[in-house]
C-alpha cells in the first residue's frame, strides 16, 4: 500500500478555547487537561473507547508552557495510553499536517491502522518573563536591532509584497472582517464582535504595515483527530463519516530562485500544493474551500497565490474579486480561523484540518458550504531569519 492510495479521518475533537481570563469567568486549565479532552471528544466521535488506542498509534504537537516544549511520550503517561508508535512533530503551524502525513504514512508501510493525532497548548498561561523559547539568531541578529518576533518579521514580508505587486491593505482587510463574520458563526471562536473595513483600516499597527487586525489572536485549548487506513474505517463501519485525505505532501526549506537571495514573497506551498494536486488527481476548478494557516492576512493571500488559485502577484485582485464568504464563490476559513477562532499556541496547525473536515461531513451549521465534496488546507510554520518560513505542507481532502 503507498500513502498515495490514501487514508482517511473518521473523528475529530475540538475544545472551546480561552484567554485564561479568570475575572471574566474564563477556564484556566493545563495543557495535560487540554490534551485529555481534546482526546476524549475525538476517541468519542470516532465511535471508539479509550481502549481501541492500546498498541496504536499517538501522536503529539503543541508546547507546554512555560515549560516552552512537552515530551510526547509524557503526554500518552499523562492520558494513559500505551502505543507501539508515538510520532512528535515541532513544525510549528505545520504541526497538525505534520502528524497527519506521518500517521498516514505509518498506515500505508503498515505498522498500524489507526492514529489519534493531539495537539494542545496554553500560552496564556505564560507567567514567567522569557519562557517561550527563543533561536540563536533572533537573539543575536534581531533582537538587538528592534525585531521582535514574528509581528516584525512578517511586516517584512508583507511590506515587501505590497512593493513588489501593488497589494492593498483594503484587500488584506476584506480577509480579516470575512474571518471574522465566520467566526461570528462558529459556537467554539473567541472572537464574535463584528468587524468592519473601517474599523481594521483604522487599527492600530502593531508592526508597520502589519495593523492589530491582520494577526491572529492567542487563546489555550486542544484538537484532536483520528487517522485509520480506509479498510480499518469501513470495519468499523466509519465509512459515512470518514473524510478521506486525497493528497498531500511537504516541502521544507524551499527558496524560489538563489538561496543566497530568497524571494520571501514566496512559501513553500508554491511546491507542495502542486505535488498534492498531482498526486490526487483533483483540479483547482473542483475545490469547494480552501483553510489556509492564517498566522496573518497576507499569508492567506500569500497562500492563495501559491496554491495556483491565481497568478503570483494577483492575490490582492483575487480577493477583490472573489467572494470569500461560506457561502461564495471561494469559501475561506470557514470557522473563523486564528486570526478571530484564536491560535491554540503551537497547536494552531490543527484548526485548519478539524475544520476541513467538519465541512465535509455537512457539520458547519451557519456557515456550512453547500454540496461541499473537495477542500483544501495548509500548514506553514517556522518563520526564520532570511526569508519567509520554513516549513509548508498543502493537504487536499474529499468525500466519496
């Protein structure tokens, strides 16, 4: 069997999120108890107990603040599992797509037939002043000079597409307020006040040209999904609801042009999505939505360009053009996404796939796309020094 045959997804959990705002009523739990529920809620839609695990497969992302990184084979202590594989990814926002690759390709070799996949993280936990882990060269090489994480580096980025293509923040900010009215739709997002063009263009920057609006917003909380080839799905009779991953593939460390002078208006998208194209068979004309990682408004737009959904450059006069509502003519992010669902941490890569999925089983409510048969998601993660990030993957799902 290759992974190209395909595998499928037959449950999925999502916890509510929060801010850890205790004098407004809000949960502050830890990151086991967000593993351990987001496990639960998937173990249970999957139709599954606790038990079917035992010498499976588990997976693990997210971070444990602020302890800025948690062992996997201490989370399955902590839940009580005991698997013949335990896979890790650290990729960031590609960490959810990481260990969905991973789990289908330990299906396809054979070493197991099902995978539950956990992501969780607290970040509003954080109590101590320099917890979150920091690389050697943001230390030495941008930190001394004003750059100070990821706002900064992407308004590089950004500023540099707006001089290289002409994109209008009008047009970044139609992606924040459509976001926002999904979010508006969706019982799980933490932000539901409406959001006007007016009221993004006349936010505050936070790093110029980058505006309050055009980053998404953190929050704790736990993902969960359950991978199994599709022979274990119909056996245990998941076949109706199973989402089948039609392609999917990975590009990491990809430069467009000279590696000494990498175009940093470029992701690795540009490559993955054309290999999972490839291997799926599916054109871009038959895809009902797209959930791009959305750490920001212009890598939406960025993605949206390099996932061939139109020439490099013409993203800010795509989404002019296009309706990006649930119910339009390009559906994106549907429930909201990170920059108004909220960014669970490390285990933000995991949202894009929950809600892939949650579309495709007819499960969107408000907000569902009609007649939804084919989506496709991304995870991008690790913003380095340079150039762009460092790690893409695009991931293609349908229902048969």
């Amino acid at each position: 069997m290759s992974i190209n045959d395909g595998f499928s997804i037959i449950g999925y959990g999502e916890t509510p999120v929060s801010r850890a705002r205790i004098d407004k009523g809000e949960s502050k739990l830890s990151v086991q108890e967000y593993f351990a529920w987001a496990a639960e809620l998937a173990i249970k839609d999957a139709g599954l107990e606790k038990k079917d695990l035992d010498g499976k497969g588990i997976g693990v992302t997210g971070a444990a603040y602020p302890h800025a990184e948690i062992y996997s084979p201490e989370v399955l202590q902590d839940l009580g599992f005991s698997s013949s594989l335990t896979l890790r990814s650290d990729a960031g926002g590609m960490g959810g797509a990481s260990l969905l690759y991973q789990a289908g390709s330990a299906i396809a070799s054979g070493v197991v037939d099902l995978v539950l996949c956990l992501g969780a993280d607290t970040p509003m936990n954080i109590t101590t002043p320099g917890a979150v882990r920091t690389w050697r060269y943001e230390s030495d090489f941008q930190k001394p000079f004003g750059m100070m994480g990821p706002n900064s580096q992407f308004a590089f980025i950004q500023r540099r597409h707006m001089h290289q293509y002409g994109t209008r923040e009008e047009d970044l900010g139609k992606i924040a307020v459509t976001q926002r009215s999904h979010a508006m739709k969706n019982p799980n997002a933490y932000l539901k006040t409406p959001l006007t063009l007016e009221q993004y263009l006349g936010s505050r920057m936070i790093a110029d040209p980058i505006r309050m609006f055009d980053a998404c917003i953190q929050v704790n909380g736990g993902l969960a999904f359950v991978v199994a080839s599709k022979e274990k799905a119909e056996k245990l009779g998941r076949k109706d609801q199973a989402v089948n991953v039609l392609g999917i593939a990975e590009s990491d460390n990809y430069y467009h042009g000279s590696l000494l002078r990498p175009d940093i208006t470029y992701l690795g998208i540009a490559d993955s999505a054309n290999k999972a194209f490839e291997k799926s068979g599916v054109k871009r004309s038959e895809v009902n939505f797209f959930q791009p990682y959305d750490d920001y408004t212009v890598a939406v737009l960025m993605e949206i360009e390099d996932a061939g959904f139109c020439v490099k450059g013409e993203g800010s006069k795509f989404v002019r053009d296009h309706d990006l509502s649930y119910d339009g003519d390009f559906p994106v992010n549907t429930g909201g996404a990170q920059l108004s669902s909220g960014q669970p941490g490390m285990a933000g890569g995991m949202v894009h796939i929950v809600e892939s999925i949650r579309q495709l089983r007819g499960e969107g409510g408000d907000r569902q796309v009609k007649d939804a048969k084919i989506g496709v998601a991304t995870g991008i993660g690790a913003i380095s020094y340079g150039n762009s990030l460092v790690d893409s993957m695009t991931m293609i799902f349908g229902k048969e």
